[in-house]
C-alpha cells in the first residue's frame, strides 16, 4: 500500500525573459525588457487505488478551503499495509535512546528546486523516520513519519493508509543505512478520521499516531519536533522528505505546491515511490507541516509527482483528539 504507480507527465517551458541590446562604438548597455474524528478503536483496509490522468493548476486558490466534516471522531488500531519481511533480530521497539551515529546536525541547505537527493543529517531531519513492522533492520521499514508537536510529546504524522494496527509496529526518527541513532518508539494508538475509516476518503488520508515513551523519554524531548500548519496557502514552497522502499537513507526536495483540487495538494519531485508515504511536506516560509504524502491516489501513481490532502479544521480537530487522549 502507499506505492506510488508510474506514469509520464508532460510539463510546459516557461519562454524566456526577451533581452533587447543595444551597443554604440565604445559602450555596450543590455536593457532587459521586463471532516470529523472520534476516540474507537476500528479496523480498517486501504481502499482501492485508481489512476486517472490529472492536470495539477499551481494556482493558490482565493480562500483556504475547509474538508467537509465528518459525524464523530474515530480511533483506528491497525497493522500496516505494506508489511516488510519480518525479523526476529534488530533493536528492541524499547531500545534507550542514543546520540547521533551520524555527522552533526547543520542547518538545511539551499537546494535547486524539484531536485531529489539523500537528506543531509539536520534538527529537522533527524524529526522524520520510517515505520518499522518487527525489527528496525534495513529492508523492514514500510512508510514515513514525522514528530508532530504537541503538549504530550509523543505523536507521530504519517498517512492514513499505512496502517491498519499498531501490532508490532514501531518508529525510528533520523532511520539511515540500517540504523536508529536516536533509538526507537514504539506506536500505540492511530487516530484518524471517521471519513477515511468508515469511507477512504482520500481527501482525509492523514493519522495522528500516539507512541510510548522509551526508557522514560518523551520522543519530542530527544529530536525535537513541527508544528502543525492548516489553513495554509497552496502556492507554498515545502521541502518534502520520505523512506523509499528500496533505500536505508531518506530523501529530501524542495519545490513550490499546487492545488490538484478542493481538498488535495499536488508537487513535482522526482523519485518519490512506495515508502515515502506518510513523509512531511514542511514550508519553508513557515517551518509547519503542511502535507504528508498520501491523499489522491494515496500519493501518486507517478513516483515524481506527489500528493497530500489539505490541511484544515479536519486535521485540526484530529489533532486535538489525539491530544487529549493521549493526555
């Protein structure tokens, strides 16, 4: 689940800005011209994944939008879509907490947008993971997650359709070549709407996941965590991380969203495929989490165009459930 399907997109060449020179004998000058929750348990599979043909607009729209609202609010407990391989060696999900195994965190470095390369170790980085079903080994990791602030210090964003139960399940912020260098948690509790519970609805495929602590440390005390963005503008610039399936490292690009509809943002960023669902989409202007991928199509049967469903009242009353039992 969560696997991105392949397909060709055609993109339009913005033409150039036209330069008109002028030159005299012995000087030359160049003139440029110018949605509802509730607190049950329930068992819920991924829906069935279509692949319509989609022409994305970047085009902001004139207000925020706000996701249609749900009757109550639901606790889903679920056992994750795509399962790896299990493992009965690797770390224990209640592993104490360790120091960085990798180079100091840096600041985020510029990148030319819509280009994907390995996600350099920084504070923000090291907030983002991969979901592990088993031993945190290399091959087991099946999505992505990141730590979402909250009063509680232990929750977890990732897309609603990687899992299905908690059993066995567990995270590793900062996940690389086989490793978890600031330790593991160990998931409890998945909360998510009752429009993707009890219908799929793809413009609700976001979870609040709830983890227990680790040698009594809160997640959020050891790497930190985002804040949750909602009613953000969908011509946002976002730096998008993800686990691919096939790779021990995460993944990061930074470019510009459009709005693929009411309630879905749409980004180009090449070689995103299975794995990286759940991954935060983070604005670069505000630093919140504005997206995870997932939504249309549970994230894009293209592996180089990504999606997430909006982020509004829906998300936010979602949040605040997961808050308050997690409390």
């Amino acid at each position: 689940m969560g696997q991105h399907r392949r397909r060709q997109r055609r993109r339009r060449l913005l033409a150039p800005t036209l330069f008109t020179m002028l030159s005299a004998l012995t000087v030359a000058a160049v003139v440029a011209g110018t949605h509802s929750v509730t607190s049950e348990a329930t068992a819920a599979g991924s829906p069935s994944v279509s692949a319509p043909a989609v022409t994305a607009s970047s085009a902001p729209p004139s207000s925020a939008p706000s996701s249609p609202a749900s009757p109550d609010a639901v606790l889903q407990a679920a056992a994750p879509t795509e399962t790896p391989s299990a493992d009965a060696d690797g770390p224990a999900a209640t592993d104490a907490p360790t120091g960085p195994a990798t180079a100091t965190p840096t600041a985020t470095p510029p990148v030319a947008l819509g280009t994907t390369a390995v996600a350099p170790v920084t504070p923000e980085s090291t907030t983002v993971g991969a979901l592990f079903s088993g031993a945190v080994a290399a091959g087991n990791h099946f999505c992505t997650a990141s730590v979402l602030h909250s009063t509680t210090g232990n929750l977890l964003l990732t897309a609603a359709h990687c899992l299905s139960s908690t059993a066995g399940v567990t995270f590793a912020p900062g996940y690389r070549d086989g490793t978890a260098p600031y330790g593991t948690w160990r998931v409890t509790a998945i909360h998510t709407t009752t429009g993707w519970s009890r219908d799929g609805d793809q413009d609700e495929d976001f979870a609040i996941l709830e983890t227990a602590s680790n040698g009594g440390r809160r997640i959020e005390d050891v790497v930190g965590a985002n804040q949750l963005g909602t009613d953000e503008p969908f011509g946002a610039t976002v730096r998008l991380y993800g686990y691919p399936g096939g790779t021990e490292d995460p993944v990061l690009c930074t470019n510009t969203t459009g709005r693929q509809s009411a309630y879905q943002r749409v980004v180009d960023c090449p070689d995103y495929p299975g794995g990286t669902s759940g991954g935060p989409w983070i604005s670069t202007t505000t630093g919140h989490v504005v997206g995870a991928i997932g939504g249309y199509q549970q994230g894009g049967d293209s592996p180089d165009t990504s999606y997430s469903a909006y982020f509004d009242h829906t998300i936010a009353a979602l949040y605040k459930e997961a808050v308050e039992a997690a409390s």
